[in-house]
C-alpha cells in the first residue's frame, strides 16, 4: 500500500475494520477514506445476510448510506448531460431521485451474496480539488475487484461523485447509455430508462 502523508494508526478504526473484514495496514485519519471504510463494512453485513434480507431488503437497508454518501445531484447532471440544462426544476428533482433508486439497485445486484469476501483498503490520491479512495474487493471463489471511489467535499463532508470498476469511469458508461433516451424522450425519456433498469436489476 502506498503511504499518504504521514500514517496515523487509529486502533478503533482498525478494530472496527478487523471485525467488517475490511484490512488496512494501517488507517489514516483521512475522512473520505474513512468513508469508504464505513460502507465497505455495511456492503459485507448485507452481503453476509443476503439471502435472508432479499433484494428488496438489501434496498432498504443500504438506500440511506448511498443517498447520504454519494452526491447525486452532482452525478445525475453529469449523466444527463447537456439536456440538464432545459429540464424544469421539477423535472431535475425527478432525474435525481430516479438515479438515486438506480444506483442503490445496482448495489443490491452486484453485492448480493458472501462467500468468504472481505475489502481491503489501499490508497487515496488527491486529484485537485477531489481524492480518489482505492478498495479491493478479495473473493474467496474469484479475481479481485479494484472499486475506486472519486470523491469531492460538500460542506465540510466527502461526497462520491464517481465509481470505477478497475479503470472504467462509471459515470462515462451512464452517460454514454442516457444519451439515446434522452435525445428521443427529454427528462421524461431519462427518468423512465432509469426506472426500467432499476427494475430489471431487482427482478
């Protein structure tokens, strides 16, 4: 793991981290990093409790940490793109709580079960004005999964405003998939995708 400034070793982070499965050599005083730390261990208690919560309970419970950790006024504009610029305030708000039940759908997908997983959290690089927080995803029965969390701050706290699945911007693959329901449909066009996905991936 790459140093960041200087190390501070935080014994109730790191009990904290030992008893979620989430490892760092040693834990940093960085508040988005400390973030991250925090949701690494909700997505293992419901990993670990999937079957019994299903998918809707898995929706409920990690609804409330991703609408609070991620700045989703921020990346539903980024995802719409220009059009933002002509969707009524109304129609905004809209967007925004359709890609808020998109990105918890997602979540509910892709972590649905536990089979011996556990994070590890690497490094934060700061990048301008944004950190960008590194964690893996070790799986006992497959590769591991590097999630890089790029993050901004908003009145004192760290908000994620990007994803990346290894090197892949998922904020660029969202936007490249909005852009036909959006030049066909308008903000209407945009809420209805996002809601159909949402659905298929809780189906």
């Amino acid at each position: 793991m790459k140093a960041i400034g200087r190390r501070h070793v935080m014994a109730g982070v790191l009990g904290l981290a030992a008893l979620a499965g989430v490892r760092a050599a040693a834990a940093p005083a960085d508040p988005a990093l400390l973030r991250i730390a925090a949701l690494d261990e909700v997505l293992l208690e419901v990993m670990a409790a999937a079957e019994a919560l299903g998918a809707q309970g898995r929706y409920r419970r990690l609804a409330p940490v991703l609408h609070a950790l991620f700045d989703l006024p921020t990346m539903t504009q980024f995802t719409a793109g220009p059009a933002w610029n002509g969707f009524t305030p109304a129609q905004r708000q809209q967007a925004i709580a359709a890609f808020g039940r998109l990105l918890v759908a997602v979540y509910v997908r892709k972590f649905d079960h536990r089979v011996g997983e556990r994070f590890t959290l690497d490094d934060v690089e700061r990048r301008g004005e944004d950190k960008i927080v590194r964690t893996r995803l070790l799986r006992a029965d497959a590769s591991p999964i590097l999630l890089s969390y790029r993050m901004r701050e908003r009145a004192g706290d760290w908000k994620v405003i990007d994803v990346y699945y290894g090197p892949i911007s998922q904020m660029l693959m969202r936007r490249a998939d909005f852009a036909v329901p959006v030049a066909a449909g308008g903000a209407a066009g945009l809420i209805a995708h996002m809601d159909g996905l949402s659905r298929a991936l809780l189906e």
